[in-house]
C-alpha cells in the first residue's frame, strides 16, 4: 500500500499537533504526533540555536532526508494516517548518520506505540 506524504503547512494543523499529540524524543530529535486524516510531516530548526538560514536549510534536508529513508517501513505498517512533526533540539551542526540513527529510533518508538494502543 503506497501513500504519499505531505507537508504539513497549516498553522491550525501544527498548533492541533503540538496541543493535543503526543512526543517522542531521541536526543537530538524530538517527535511530535497525532491521528489525522491523511498523512503530513514537518521539520522544524530553532532560529536561536542556528542563527543562519543555511545551516537551519541544511538541517531541516538532513530531516528530510532521514523521514524519506523512513517512510517505506511506515507506510506499510498498517496504522492510519497521522500528522507528525521532527523538531531538531540539538545545539551543533549533525551529519546525516547522526540524523538517521535517531530519526531510525523514533520511528521505532512511533510503530511500538501505536501497535500497544491497537492492542488496547
């Protein structure tokens, strides 16, 4: 089963998520999730912790990146849809393996969490 996913852009949609979802975090990444009716991601750099746009850019491809490696494994796993928001809480510039073994990780957590509350 392929599906595609979006970005999550709506201002309405990421406050929902921040209010009412749940986190996960892996240092340096924090995930935020919640059930939804079709699948989203965003990234998210801190302005204070990298003052330059280039270095948030390359963060947030780096995120990007890692959530593409990811999503196959997702996607097949039979969960409905939900939105889901990577925050990089880190305080020096990563390299794509750091990125992908937590985001790696995360993911983990998310698919064991929302496997126990399918069994509930």
């Amino acid at each position: 089963m392929k599906t595609k996913l979006g970005r999550l852009k709506k201002e309405k949609l990421i406050g929902a998520l921040f209010d009412k979802g749940a986190s996960i975090k892996k240092f340096p990444l924090i995930l935020f999730y919640a059930p939804s009716a079709e699948w989203q991601s965003g990234v998210s750099v801190s302005k204070k912790l990298f003052k330059r746009a280039v270095d948030r850019n390359r963060i947030k491809r780096l995120l990007r990146g890692a959530i593409k490696q990811q999503w196959p494994r997702v996607s097949s796993f039979n969960v409905g849809p939900s939105n889901f928001m990577i925050l990089y809480i880190g305080k020096t510039m990563p390299d794509f393996e750091a990125i992908d073994q937590a985001a790696n990780t995360l993911f983990d957590k998310f698919l064991e969490r929302i496997k126990n509350h399918e069994n509930e």
